[in-house]
C-alpha cells in the first residue's frame, strides 16, 4: 500500500499505509491523526481538511480541479501553492511517498 506521512503540529510525523482508493483525510480520521477535522466529511463544502504539501514529498499529483481552488480560498491559514484539501487527495500507486503537513488551525 502506498505510504502517507503526516507531519502533525507538533512535528510528530505519522506513517500510515493508506489503502489505494482512500482519501488521505479518511485515512487521517480512521488513523487519529490531529488536526484534521474534516467537518463536512468530504463532500467538498468545509476546508477543514486543509494540507500542505511538504517540499519532500515524492508523491505524482493530479492537480487540483476548480472546486478544489475554489473552496482554497477559505481556508482558516495561509493559502499556499502547496495547499490541498486531503479530501481531495484519493490514493493510488503513484502518491507513495505522499509527505503533508497539518496546519496551525483548520477553523
Ligand atoms: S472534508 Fe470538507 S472540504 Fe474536505
């Protein structure tokens, strides 16, 4: 399975194998990882699943579609280039290596 890093808050960093097919804020949530809230549960309409891309990611993207950038715009800290929404992020074999960051606050 492809492995996805999380670097919490606190620089914690969490390896979690994420099954192809799950967004990697599911598998936060099915992991406790923090700081991850995921209000709307994935349906695109909360930006509380907000990431970063870390820069040593090794992960292959697909980019993000318009409503993805769209709802960027209302998350709770800095927007970045590297900012995406987790829900967004479904897993496949080309993501192993994924590193994302949490950040300061969702909300
Ligand atoms: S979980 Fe709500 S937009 Fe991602």
């Amino acid at each position: 399975m492809p492995i996805v890093t999380y670097i919490l808050r606190d620089g914690e960093r969490r390896e979690i194998d994420v099954p192809v097919g799950t967004s990697v804020m599911e598998a936060a949530i099915q992991h406790n990882v923090r700081g991850i809230d995921a209000e709307c549960g994935g349906c695109l309409s909360c930006a509380t699943c907000h990431v970063y891309v870390d820069a040593t990611s090794t992960a292959e993207l697909a980019p993000p579609d318009d409503s993805e950038l769209e709802l960027l715009d209302g998350v709770a800290t800095e927007r970045r280039p590297e900012s995406r929404l987790s829900c967004q992020l479904v897993v496949v074999a080309a993501m192993d290596g994924l590193v994302v960051q949490i950040p300061a606050r969702q909300g």
